[in-house]
C-alpha cells in the first residue's frame, strides 16, 4: 500500500511506509543524501545513508530532479535542530531501505517553483511541467472545490445538471461564433454555443423549472488577458421565480462557496445598485467598491463659472465631475499630471483638469477660473483637505464616466488604496433594455434580445425605447463582472415587438429565432436566470491576475497552444470531405 | 410561497396553497371543473366550482391543454370513491379560490403521454414538449442523479474534477474529426476532442494523480441509433494505480451508482473474462451474460467428419461451433431454418446449418454426414435434448464468432430469454494490443497506441506483435460495451517503438505526437485510466433502447436538428473571415 507523502506526522514515527512520487530536491552530504519527495499530497524528506545501504545510497545518488521514484523506509523523528516548521511533515523524514526508479526526468526547461521569471509561452509549451508548481496545483485544487461547493448548493435546492448541445446554429447576433462545417450537409455550418441561453429557455418551456450546468462557450474574438477563446460559465435557469427569488437564490450560492473554499462569512443581501447610480457614483457598471474615490457631479456648481470648458460641456448636455486623491498632492509634479492628460486620452477625454487642495487655497492652472464660492464648494462636496489632489473630466456623460471610472481605478492600484483581502459582492440593477447604436442608427439589445423589460416601462417601448429599463442584473465582484443574467420574456407576442424594436424584419426573426417564437406559443412558463463567469470566479478566489492561470490548458492571445501547435494544418482529404477549399 | 403540486398529502387537508404549473387533463363536469394541474414535482387535481365563484369558475372554463397557470386554493380530502390510488396526491384535491392564466397555449402536435406513436422528427423539432413527457422527465432526473452519484464517489476518493480544452488538435489517427476553422491562423483548424486523451495523460505528467471529467466528445462518423456527433463520457485518469487497482475502484463506483439510482445491490467484483475466452464463448466481445446459449466448439470433433464443410473449414485454419436453442425445435419449420442463412450471411458465413433434436436422433440435412458417436459426442457437448434446436457455422474463427455471436442475440431477443431486471457487468481483459489490417498491410492499435502492452508480452513486439497482450479492459454492461481503459505507456523508448510498430515514420510520430513524446522525458509517471459512455450507461439505467432517449437536445442519424435547423448556412462575410470557400 502506497501513503501519501504529505500526509505523514511524528504519531507515524517507526511506521514502514511506501512513497511514489517526485524528486523535488536533493541535497548530497557525500554519505547521506537528502531528498525532497513530492506527491500531489505535499513534500517529504526522505534520507538515503550509505552506512545502511550502499546499493540504496548508489540509486539516491544517482536520481535527479523531477525522477519518479518509489521508496520504501521508515519514518523517524528529526532531530531538534533539524525540523523543518515550514512543511507540515517537518517534524519527520523517511530513512529509505529501498529505491525503484519508475521514471527518469531531463532537467526541466524551467525551475518548478511558484516564482518564475519566464514567458508565458515557454509555461504553455510545457504547461505538464508548469503545472506541477505549488501555486498551479493549489489553483486546480481550488477550482475543484468551488466546483464541487456550487454543485452541492444547486443539487440541494432541485435544480438538474443539464447538458446542451456544443454542435448549435449560428445566430448573427452577439459576439462571432466558432464555425464547424459539416460533412452531411454540404456548404452547411454548426456554431460552436457562445453560452447555452436558447436551450435553457426551451428546458424551462419543458417544464424542468431549475436547470444548471458548467457550460463550455465560445467566442471567436480578439483575446486579452481576461477573455479565452473558450470558457466555463456557471449556467442557471429556474421557472415561476421573481427577480428578487434568482437574486437572493444567488447571494446564498456565493455565500457557501466563499465559505467552503476561503473560509470566509460574506454578508448578504448584497447591496442593489441601480446602473445609472453605478455610473454616476463610480464611472463603471462593475464599481470595485472596496475603496471610495467615488465620482461627484459637480455640474451645478460650474454650470454658470467662469470656466468656459465646465460651462460649455454643461450647456452641451454633458457634465462635470471630480474625484478626490486623497492626500497625495505632493506626490504628483505639475509635468506628472500633465501627463496624465494621455491617460484621460484613451477613454475620449479632451483633458484631465486638476487641483491642489492646499490649506489656504486649490492650487493649479484652472484655479483662477472660480470663485472663492465655487471653490469652497469644491470643497465641501469632495471633502477636500490641506495634501488632497483633484481631477475633473468635463465632457459628455459618457465619457466623464468613463474616463474617471478607470482613472479612480489607476490611482487606487498606482497609491495601494485596495484591501485585496476583501470580497466586495454588488449587484447593479436597472440596466437598461436596449442601446442606440449611432453608426448603425437601430437599437441594439443591453443584454440579449431576450430579455424581460419592467411591467411598469412596457408603454415606454414604443414611445421612448431608450429610457426602458430591463429586469436584468449583473453580479460585480471586486470591480470584475461576474456574470448576469434576466428575467425572459416568455410570450410570444412580446417577442416579436422586442425583434421589430431591434430591426428584424419578420423573416430575419423567424429564421433565427423560429424555434423559439414558436416554444413561447406552446405555455412557456415566466423564467428567468443567471450565468457566472467560473474562469473569473477563480481567479479573483485564488487572488491571480490572469485568467489564464485558473485554465489548465489555455490559449495564447493569438488563440494556439504552444504545447500542441493547435491550430493546425489538415489534410485535402479532411477539406474535401467538408466540401471546402482555402481561399 | 409556491407549493409543488406533487408534495401534497393528506397532512395538508385545511392549507390554503399557491400552486403554480401546466394544466395536464381537463374534464368539464358544467358547473364543476376538474383540472389535472402538472409541475416538475407531480400532479395534483384542482377543482373549478362554479358555486364558489363564477368569475374564476369561467377562467377554468377557458384554459386548455398545457395553459400555464397560476392557482389559490384549499387542500381538501377526496370523497372515499373519488380517491385516485394511481397517483401521489390522489388522497386529496384543490378547492380553486383564485386563478391567474399566466401563458396560453396552442393545442401540442402530439400528446405528451408516454406512450406516443410518431415520427422521431416530429419529436426532435418540438422536443421542448416532447420532454414534457414523464419518462422523459424521468429519464433525465436519472441521468441527474446518476451524475451526482458518480461525481460524489469520485471527489470522496479524491479525484479533482478537470476541465480539458474543446479546441484541439486534429489527428489522422482514429474516427473522423470535427474540425473548427481558425480565423486567426489562415487555412489552420481546430479539431474538436474524439476523447480526452493526451490531455489526460499530460495532467497525469502534471502530477495531479487522479482526473476526472464527464468530458463531451465528437466524433463525425456515419450515425447509428446508439451513435451521436456529440456524446460525454466519464473520464477518469490516475497515477500509480495498478490494473486492479482500476478495475476495483471502478467496481465499487457502479456499486454505488447502481445503489443511489436503482436502489440495486449488485455483487462485485465483476467476473473477468479474457477476450479470447469471450469471443469463444459468446462470439462477442461484449457478451452479454444475462443468459446462457454458449457458443460451443466442435471443431476436433467434426475435424474428421464425412461432411466436408465443417472437415474443411478446421483443415483451413478456421472452426466449427454450434449454439443451442432449447426447446424451440417446434417453433422453425425447414423454410424459417432455411431462411436463417440470409441472417448469417450479414456477418460473413457461407451458411447456417441446423440439426432438430429428437429423442432418437438428429434431424436435419446434413444429419446424414455424422456418425452415431459424432452424434452423440454433440448431444453431449451442446447439451442437447429433444425439442432443441442446434445451429453451427463452420467457417473462418472471425466470422464463426461474429455469425453465432449475433445469432445468439437475436434468439435470444425473439424468445425473450433475457432477464430485463438483470444488470449483469463483466471485465473483457487480456485484449491484443495491434490488429493487423489486411488492406493497409500494417498493425493499428487496438485500443490506441498510448496503450501498455503486458510486461511479459515484451519480447513479442518485435518477433510477434499480434500476439502482444494490452493492459487493457473493457466493461460490459447487458451486452453493451459501456467503455474502457489501459495502463498507459509512460517511457519514451516504448512510446517510440509503439509508433513505429504501428509505421509510423519519426517524422509523422513527432509532428502529432510530439508534445507527448517530449512529456514523456520530464518524469511521466505510470498511469491510467477508464472512460464509460455516459449517454449508453443511462440508455441502461432508464430502460431504454435509444440512446437519443438520454440526451437533452439529440440529432437525428443525418446529424442535423429538426428544432435549430442546426447545421445551417452562414454568410459569405463568416466565410471571409475564416478564409474559406465552398467547393
């Protein structure tokens, strides 16, 4: 019987065990050899002394790092001065009897150890090695757990894992789909599923009322550090429930998992944030509410200054905002926040303005445009003091927003001002239902086409579509979107005005979305549900940066693996039987 | 608060409930209205009085079929001669006090009973009312349960639960794949993952140690009724476990899930039956053990024979075997025997001879070819007495096994000699490890050419291949092969010598297999693992004969959706961008 290296305690001492595992570290004092003996359980020492086995002792001196080795021994207490509190068999080790080499090992391209200084693309290309180190293997473990803790939740309250279909219909709409020819039907394609939502809403017109999976997506888009080409969104869909039913249904899943798998109480409810609040307070629809630096609308105040580029972005029908740095004015040159003039750039900004907040006075370039009034209300609203340094965006709405959205975010990260042991959870409500899309001149869904507007704004989809708001909701963790989801509309004739709203003609909607329209004539039942990011979920509780680091096998931003040459070249043969040539 | 329909007994007689659901049968009494009202959880009568209220009395009188409504009323106890001892609820009814018609519906294309009679396609193209039906619903509250059941016997042996990519890379090797043109990477495609595989095996070089994953996997073969594009298969995977090791840990897993899902003991461990012993004993290799009807061997005693058919097929290196139906002689007359040889000519015989039993003699054409002992040497070896029916196929080994194999099945299925109660689960083991294909003149691998050969087999890959015995298994559930697994290769040289048994060239070897080759050399260590369809083992556990019966959102055997209409076709523009033309 093998035992797990990791596993083993003083209470085993002059125990005879077996270990399997790998060769994580040697150390040779010529008689004796040390080794550290690696299983996915932890790290053990195990000790080789020519005085007992020379045989034994020849084999240990001649394994190296990353073998795989099985060894037989007895585990003794260490001496005093020899114990090792940083591993959790540090009081033991193993004096080995006997050696079986079951694997050799080239030395690894790069060291296993959980601070690596190399490309990601040498990780990728020998992401088994890669995988090996404590942080990866801690990761997986983790992912398992959530996985595990979110299952047990959703069996509990009778939902059904459910798995849909990946070879779907390609529906123009929404993000570009993965194409899959097929070979039956020539000239015809499948989509790889960019989330399960049609096939969700046709189980709840099947009546099973609570669905889920760990649903596999794709999306064929240009790939940044959080987004893969393929990704594992938590799928929920449930019948007869309210908004307030998904949402409070919701905080008691997270809040078992961040039990389970961080050991931490979160408060519920969350706090609902309205997304018109989200923006005006913090210039985001995903707020990292850890910290305040909130946005404050100080239009009023400069709408009649003597500022001409407050007053006109005003008159203009956008708006003037701040946020206040707290205390760190004299870390800043005047050609420092000039130059943070670019940053306001990238989001649409024409300037970034800014003021010293000095005991007697606000100090800067725009200073002698207000009045001592206007000043002392600057102020009061932004609770300014003697060291604090302010910036102001005046511009349309959106880009106010926008620009000192992600300047709040700079500056929190630049200065430190986040606890990253805190999990903040947000809801932001009240999205609204549809998007003008200026270049194309149509509405374009806020969500999906789908979704269930609020009763009390159903007038307002005729007269005024912009200002209608939907039942949907996005959970916001840490200034990440988690994921969101809706209510449906789940009659027929609604649909169809929502397809006519977004342009479709009669013919587009049907050949898209027949199938449905249809299902809605057949008692679909009120549904409604959620979809969360797990890749991202994971990422933000094992506290990593890039989202490729909680996907065992991940892409590159040019979507290959370096590890496999996916993608790759294939055979006329393979061309010719899905009817296809190469441009 | 909502109540399900199904949970009410008659503990709630005097409850005022809100039930919420499907209207399942009307039947209009005038004044009284008797509702058979559906929710995932049962059905419960409700009851429309006119007495009561005329206003909802005329909203009952309005809803149809499959309505879905929302209802107020009392639980009240049946009259003695009114309870429904077929149902669950049948002891009490709901006295209706308010109902709210919360979606219409139009009259379904077929009844959602269990017992329909209609084209596949029509089922397919509304298969959101087609799982409406309780077995149905059954089926895939098993296929839930069945889940659960597994992935709870997996994390308690401390497997982690592992999510391998869907886009892969394509290999020449095995069934047809589906390929995923690359957008990014021009003329370069993905292949979607037949199994995964090397991805399993690289989590195990990883050190993980123990995988599993209910993994989706495509393969684009030409379909049959138990065939899908897209199938899932549990996959498991383990370091330094043993052949028995698997087979015992994968004995005590069915164990549970038979337990939590059929509320059945079966009995393990699972006899293990050498392939070779199975082919000569059933003519399969997935013999099904629910009944006997054994394939016996005559072939030293008819070596000698005056009939020259069976003398001649032992001479050329071929045999002679023979299955005994008893007691259903009476059953064929000469024209039905004769009409048998149709049925064996599908697998490759020349014919089928047959021979009565009578209490005197044997009777048949080719009786008059045998000897008295001859004779008599049959009657012993089938055990045969009067009213048995004896068939024999004298021809090459393979198509003696595949002809009396097939034979065997159907006798069996036209007599209803199997125990449809009976789980019987068996290991095939001692598979070969190459089969040498006559066409290509070369060895491929049986299983695949990751897969261990037997330690004492060693010597024979050189000298003689096709005798090489494979650490693999099968397991076989009532006749059908529910998956397998090996030991695998863990040492580059072997790997190396497997690829160019199977002819590969170096070339070929590394451009494919490279990465795994190279995995090989940084301390692999030895592994293996079983995959099981999970589609087919819950075809089994629910009764059913189709495998489409067990998934959600099948295809038909052109592999296309009657509901999506998926594959479909895309615009040129998705083409463009994929650099792709139709031929």
């Amino acid at each position: 019987m093998r035992t797990l290296a990791g596993s083993l305690r003083k209470e085993h001492v002059n125990q005879e065990v077996t270990l399997k595992g790998w060769v994580q570290k040697r150390r040779d004092l010529g008689e004796i050899i040390f080794i550290d003996l690696r299983d996915r359980s932890g790290v053990v020492q195990i000790v080789f002394n020519a005085e007992n086995s020379k045989e034994t002792h020849a084999i240990g001196d001649s394994v190296r790092s990353e073998y795989v080795i099985e060894v037989k021994g007895k585990v003794v207490e260490r001496d005093g001065e020899t114990v090792n509190p940083k591993i959790d068999t540090g009081d033991i080790e193993i004096i080995v009897s006997d050696i079986n080499v079951l694997n050799e090992a080239k030395t690894p391209p790069f060291t296993l150890t959980d601070d690596i200084d190399i490309s990601e693309e040498i990780r990728l290309k020998y992401r088994y090695l890669d995988l090996r180190r404590e942080v990866m293997q801690e990761t997986f473990k983790l992912r398992h757990q959530a996985t595990q803790s979110i299952r047990g939740f959703l069996n509990n309250e009778a939902f059904l894992e459910m798995e849909t279909p990946m070879l779907t219909k390609s529906t123009p709409e929404g993000a570009r789909d993965y194409l899959v020819p097929s070979r039956v039907h020539e000239g015809y394609f499948y989509a790889l599923p960019q989330s399960p939502q049609l096939f969700k809403q046709l189980l709840m017109v099947a009546g099973f009322e609570k669905y889920y999976q760990f649903a596999r997506c794709f999306r064929d888009e240009d790939l940044r550090a959080d987004r893969q080409p393929e990704f594992t969104q938590i799928d929920i869909e449930t019948s007869f429930m309210s908004m307030d039913d998904i949402l409070e249904m919701t905080e008691r899943m997270m809040k078992k998992v961040m039990k389970d798998v961080k050991g931490l109480d979160i408060e519920t409810p969350f706090h609902r944030m309205p997304y018109d609040e989200a923006m005006e307070r913090f210039g985001s629809d995903k707020p990292d509410v850890r910290f305040d630096m909130e946005l404050v609308n100080l239009s009023e105040i400069v709408k009649e200054s003597g500022f001409k580029v407050f007053r006109q972005a005003v008159e203009n029908g956008g708006k003037v905002s701040a946020i206040n740095l707290k205390g760190k004015a004299d870390d800043y040159s005047r050609k420092d926040l000039d130059n943070m003039t670019d940053f306001a750039k990238i989001y649409g900004a024409k300037g970034l303005a800014w003021l010293k907040v000095e005991e007697e006075a606000l100090v800067g370039p725009i200073a002698k445009f207000f009045s001592e009034e206007e000043q002392a209300q600057f102020r009061s609203m932004l609770d300014a003091n003697a060291g604090d340094l302010l910036f102001f965006v005046a511009d349309k709405k959106q880009v106010v927003f926008d620009t000192l959205g992600a300047l709040r975010m700079k500056l929190a990260k630049d200065h430190d001002l986040i606890d990253e042991s805190k999990f903040a959870f947000l809801w932001i409500t009240n999205w609204p239902l549809l998007e003008y899309d200026e270049e194309e001149g149509r509405y374009h869904a806020a969500h999906h086409p789908f979704t269930m507007p609020f009763e009390a704004d159903f007038d307002k989809l005729d007269t005024n579509p912009g200002e209608v708001r939907a039942q949907a909701y996005d959970l916001v963790l840490n200034g990440y979107e988690l994921g969101g989801g809706s209510l449906r509309i789940y009659q027929r004739e609604m649909q169809n005005q929502m397809f006519e709203k977004l342009g479709f003609t009669k013919e587009e909607a049907e050949s898209q979305f027949g199938f449905l329209l249809e299902a809605l004539e057949y008692g679909a039942p009120p549904h409604g549900g959620i979809a969360l990011g797990f890749d991202r979920f994971i990422m933000l509780l094992a506290g990593r940066t890039n989202l490729r680091d909680t996907i065992l096998f991940p892409k590159t931003a040019s979507a290959s693996d370096p590890m496999t040459d996916a993608p790759s070249s294939v055979s006329t043969k393979q061309l010719n039987e899905l009817h296809l040539k190469l441009k």
